[in-house]
C-alpha cells in the first residue's frame, strides 16, 4: 500500500489507542498541538480521510452513539488490517526518506525574475516568519519539558532543527545579496535564458 498522507497515520494511530469518534480525534489532536505537524485547519479534509480509511478496510464503525442531547455520534475502530497498515507505514516513513515538493524551493529557482531589492525585502520577510517559528517551536519544547519525557517531544525537536537549517542558509543567501555577492539583472536573466535555450529546429 502506498504511503499516506500524515492525516491517514495520525488517525489510524489515534485509533490504536481505543476506538473513538471523529469528534474526539480531533480533539486529542489539538490537545496534542498535532497541528504543528499535521493539517488539521480543514474539517472537510478530516472526514475525508476517515471514508478513506474505512473504504480501504483499515477501520470500521464500531457503534453509533445516540444521545438525545447531542447530536448522533459514529465510533471507530482499527482493524487488524489497519494495524498492520500503520505499523509498514511506520517503518518505511522512518526509513526512508521521501522526496516532497515543497513551494519554498520552487520560488527560489525563479528569485531572479524578480529585482534584487524586492527579491531581498521578501527573503526577510520570510526569515522573520522563521524566527518567530523557532522561538514558538523552542517555547513549546521548553513548556513541554517540565510536562512530558523527550519521548513525547521528538517531533518538535525535529521541527526545530528544520526550521533552524533552513533560517541558517536563508541568513547567509541573504548576507551573501546585501554583500553583492550574488546579484541579478534582468539583462543577465535573458542572456541566461537566451544561453540555456534550446537550438530551435528550423
């Protein structure tokens, strides 16, 4: 089966450990601040990898719970199929590394269509979206080590590290433009364009 999307694994693994509602999942995984590393902004979404899940047979409705103060309530179980689907997942989304296709590096091979100036107030505008990232990502680390083992926390840890990589190499771009170490013109763009072209066939 093929990788999920974290939404597909955060649930089945919120599954493994008792049987629940969509209400509740969604719950638990604020409570968890899962957010920070999963979607969860769209509700849409939410239900629909619960029908995914279902249709491929890795959960199954446990019981409908009618309350006649709430409104009906379908509860979900993993399956041993879906047991054994988180667990492969696990595996090979620990194990081997995936290639993604994040916007960042997209916009980054077309900076020089851009002018200097307006390609460097941008870069810090994003550094300062970072810095404001890692020292949210550091206060969670730090409150959430007087509550819970490192265990727990891994996944900010590793935020932390992207987050502080990527605010690296964009502090020294940045210092490497200021400096006029690297520059652009719209005339060197087109001589560089004109030189990569293709011959044409005519």
């Amino acid at each position: 089966m093929k990788r999920p999307s974290p939404l597909l694994f955060v649930v089945l693994g919120l599954l493994l450990e008792a049987p629940m509602h969509p209400y509740e999942m969604q719950r638990l995984l604020k409570e968890r601040r899962k957010e920070r590393v999963v979607a969860l902004d769209q509700r849409s979404s939410f239900y629909q990898a619960i029908t995914r899940l279902e249709r491929d047979g890795l959960i199954e409705v446990s019981e409908v719970v009618r309350d006649p103060a709430r409104p009906e309530r379908t509860v979900y179980a993993i399956t041993a199929l879906g047991r054994t689907t988180f667990q492969d997942w696990l595996r090979t989304m620990l194990s081997a590394p995936r290639d993604v296709f994040p916007e960042f590096p997209v916009a980054i091979a077309y900076l020089p269509l851009l002018d200097v100036e307006d390609a460097l107030s941008l870069l810090e505008t994003r550094r300062e979206a970072l810095q404001a990232r890692l020292a949210d990502t550091e206060r969670a680390l730090s409150e959430g080590k007087a509550a819970l083992p490192r265990l727990m926390l891994l996944e900010e840890e590793v935020q932390r590290a992207v987050v502080a990589a990527e605010l690296d190499w964009l502090d020294s771009l940045i210092d490497d433009i200021r400096g006029g170490e690297l520059t652009w013109s719209a005339e060197l763009v087109a001589a560089e364009i004109a030189r990569l072209s293709p011959p044409s066939a005519d």
